[in-house]
C-alpha cells in the first residue's frame, strides 16, 4: 500500500487547551482592574470595605471562568471534531485498500488462463488480506470428494495438525459464511487462530474454502478475527465469490477444450477412415476392374460369350462402388444448419441417406427444443451421421428410426435399424473394428454425455446417445462472457 505523505494539520484543540489558562488570567485581571477604576473615579462606594476589596476579584474571577469555559468547550469541539475526521478518513482508507484489493483480485482473475494460475493467487490472498502466516485452498472434485489444491506456510503434516485443532475435516462441509475458529488443541508453527473462508458463487453449492492461519501477532491479524464485521464479512463472501466463480469458469475452460481437441481428434480420425475406405474399397475396384478390361480385349476374339457374365459382375461392383462413393459424399457435404435450421437440416439428411440406401425411414424429431445450442446441434448431427454410416456399411438393414427427444434433462438420439446385429461385447477383441462406435463413444465422453449400444446378431442394433443440456448452455454463457 503506498504510504500518505500528507501532512497532518495543527492541533487546534491541543492549542486552545495551551492557552485558555493564561488567555483567561489575563482577561480576569483586566476586568478587575477595570472595575477598580470604576469604583474609584465614578465614586461609587461600596457599603463596607470587605465588599469593596472583593467586588473587583469577583468580576475577574468571573470574567477568567468564563473564558476558560468557553475555551475548554472550543476545545472540546475541536476534539471531537478531529477524532470524527480521523474516524472517516480511516474508514475512507479502509474501503480504499480493499477496493483496490478487489479491483487486483479482478484483474488476476481475468488474466488467469489456468486453474493453477487462479489457485496460485488465491494461495497468496490471505497474506494480504489479513496477514496470515500460513494458507491453504481446499477444492472438491467432480465427484463432490475434497482434496487439498494449493498450501503455504505448512507440510501436510502440520496442515493435518491444525485442521485437527480447529475442527476442519474434509469430510464435512465449510462454515456457511466467513468464521474465525478458535483451535481446541495445540496448533504447530505458533500459529493460534484459523479463518475460514468458503467459496461460493451465488446460491450453488461451494467448490471449495479457503484456510488462513494466524498468530495474532499484528493488529490487522487481531482485527480480523475478533472483530468480524458486517463489513468484513461482505468482503470476504465477494473474495471467495470472485474465487469460486473464477475456479468454475477455468473449469469450464477446461473441459470446453478438451472437447474441442477431442472432436478435433474424432475429425481427424473420421477422414483417415473415409480416406482408408476409398482407398480399400473404390480405388481397389476401379484397380481390379481396369485389369479386367485388358482381359477383356484378348476375350473379344477368343472367348465372346464369357463377356455377358462379367459384364453382369461389372454392373453390380459399380452400382456397389457408387454406393461408397455416395456415402462418402454425404460424409464430407457441410451441413446446412445455418441455411434449414437443425431440424430442417437434419430431416434432408437423413431422408436423403434413406433413399439411396432403399430403407424404410421412421423420423421423429417432434420433441425437440427449439433452443438448442448450436454445439450441441453440431454433436447431434454427427452422431445420426456416423450411426446411419455404420448401418449402411454393416446391418444390410431395410428398416431405420431416428428419434432425437429431451430425456432426463438431456437429448437423447437414438438410431436403430433391423439389419444383422452384432455382439457388442465381442467388437472389442477384434482390431479396427466398429472403429465408428468407438469415436461416437469417445465423442460422447468428451461432452459429459453417455454412449449406449444395445444389439444382438441378427436381431437388429440400437445406438442410443444422451447429451447433457445444462452442460452445452454453460459451455456457451461462458464463451458469450468471454
């Protein structure tokens, strides 16, 4: 904090107090003496000679009263007046520091990239905030268990101690609001007091607190335990909101671009497997096929009525090839969500994909919101995508579904055909198999979802995908606040 050069003002009171006992003799003797003089060249006389020695002492006497009364009360308000500026002027120094306090505690945060950054920060705070000796930040995971994310000024061991003199377990839960616990046995490293800050955003539950340990050796110490404020606590509630809310938004972060690196990966995967079935299937054809053809011209003048029959395998590996071919073009065609909307979008899709595969469609899409985020469309799409791919390539189907409907706050895809089924379980043991499902499931993980594949040889196969709504509104609040 930087130190106030100001100058300090004159005591006033201190020099009204310096003064008011000569200032009020010298006013006393002179009212005296002037009454003397009257007496004297007025002619008044006084009925006996007491009374005229007396009469000008009194009215000097009074006249000194008087003026030191009226200095001690000028004094008096001066005082008052002092102390009450000095009150304000600490109190506007107060709000100052932890003004400047939050604005710094702001402008870490939003420099903050990182959870460690964040962690780091909030590590130190307490050294600042109330001259703690010793610091720890507890956080809760994802499974709601609490572990230690950051620790200053103590091993664990020592930590474990304290925490034990003071009560704190990490199976329960932090105070409510900001508490000073007075430990209840020996504390180690002359540590005598715990503060307890928890880190709540809003009304949600908290993801964590934060411990500061003190000696007591300090005023700001000394105020900040045995004087919690109104004030005080405020503060410290919209420290540990700040914290909290910078903690779940690196969090987000987090997961937002694991999922982008994920679906980055499921990208780069699915056209190395596009690519990997031109090349195996196409161009291998069109390779076997031109051979064929130079077969074909010694056959010509030797063995004409064998071309019928090849002629017959040729059209069905070209009608098989253009159906690759086609399945390939719908796999790398944009999709048109901007221009159709998803519904819109998806209907051409899949009745477009029905077509060529001769099926029989049944679509449902009537239970879908209409405020979807557009990721989370994005996923959707890719997941009817690679299921209908897989049908296409594997079921030999002539039936499909497809259902897309708000399930337990969450959209639910579903996609099932009654082709040849499969053993799920058995997929696993072969190498590059249902090489599709795996990055559905993986591309599903990615978005805090589930991945569910329910089928049996020749009875048909069911791919069911469940993503959470919560989830894709927050990942898209949070890119808007950004």
């Amino acid at each position: 904090m930087p130190v106030d050069k100001t100058p300090n003002p004159p005591d006033i009171a201190a020099a009204l107090r310096s003064v008011r006992w000569p200032l009020a003799a010298i006013i006393g003797l002179i009212f005296a003496l002037t009454r003397l003089g009257e007496t004297t060249l007025v002619g008044l006389r006084p009925t006996t000679p007491l009374i005229n020695a007396l009469d000008p002492l009194f009215w000097g006497v009074l006249a000194a009263l008087a003026v030191w009364g009226v200095l001690s009360w000028a004094a008096a308000q001066e005082q008052r007046y002092r102390t009450a500026e000095r009150h304000m002027l600490d109190e506007l120094q107060l709000a100052h520091q932890r003004l400047q306090l939050l604005y710094e505690l702001n402008q870490r945060i939003a420099s903050s990239a990182t959870l460690d950054e964040v962690l780091d920060y909030a590590v130190t705070l307490p050294g600042e905030l109330v001259g703690a000796r010793a610091a720890a930040v507890t956080l809760y995971d994802e499974q709601g268990s609490a572990f230690i994310a950051r620790c200053v000024g103590l091993t664990e061991e020592q930590l474990a101690v304290a925490r034990s003199a003071v009560g704190l377990r990490l199976d329960q839960p932090p105070p409510a609001k900001p508490e000073a616990l007075t430990p209840r046995g020996p504390m180690p490293a002359d540590l005598r007091r715990c503060l307890v800050m928890p880190l709540v955003e809003g009304d949600n539950a908290p993801v964590g607190w934060i411990e500061c340990y003190l000696n007591d050796s300090g005023d700001q110490a000394s105020d900040a335990l045995n004087a919690l404020t109104s004030e005080f606590t405020s503060l410290l509630i919209t420290i540990g909101g700040e914290i909290a809310e910078a903690v779940q938004g690196s969090r987000r972060r987090a997961r937002e671009i694991a999922s982008l690196v994920a679906l980055e990966q499921a990208i780069t995967a699915e056209r190395t497997r596009i690519a990997r079935d031109l090349h195996d299937g196409v161009a291998q054809s069109l390779a076997f096929l031109r051979m064929r053809v130079a077969l074909w011209e010694d056959w010509l003048e030797q063995e004409p009525e064998r071309l019928r029959e090849e002629f017959d395998a040729l059209k069905t590996n070209l009608r098989r090839q253009i159906e690759e071919l086609r399945r390939a073009i719908f796999a790398l065609r944009p999709i048109e969500l901007s221009q159709l909307g998803f519904a819109g979008a998806l209907r051409r899709f899949v009745s477009e994909f029905a077509d060529q595969q001769d099926w029989d469609l049944e679509l449902e899409l009537s239970d879908l919101p209409p405020d979807l985020p557009y990721a989370l469309e994005l996923a959707a799409f890719r997941f009817v995508q690679e299921a209908l791919n897989n049908a296409a390539k594997h079921a030999n189907a002539r039936h499909v579904v497809v259902a897309l409907r708000v399930v337990d706050g969450g959209l639910q895809i579903i996609v099932r055909d009654d082709g040849a089924g499969f053993d799920p379980g058995a997929q696993g043991e072969l190498p590059g198999a249902r090489l599709g499902l795996r990055q559905m499931r993986e591309r599903a993980a990615a978005l805090d979802g589930r991945l569910t594949i329910l089928s049996r040889p020749g009875q048909g196969a069911e791919v069911r995908v469940w993503l959470p709504l919560c989830y894709a509104r927050e990942a898209v609040a949070t890119s808007r606040r950004a």
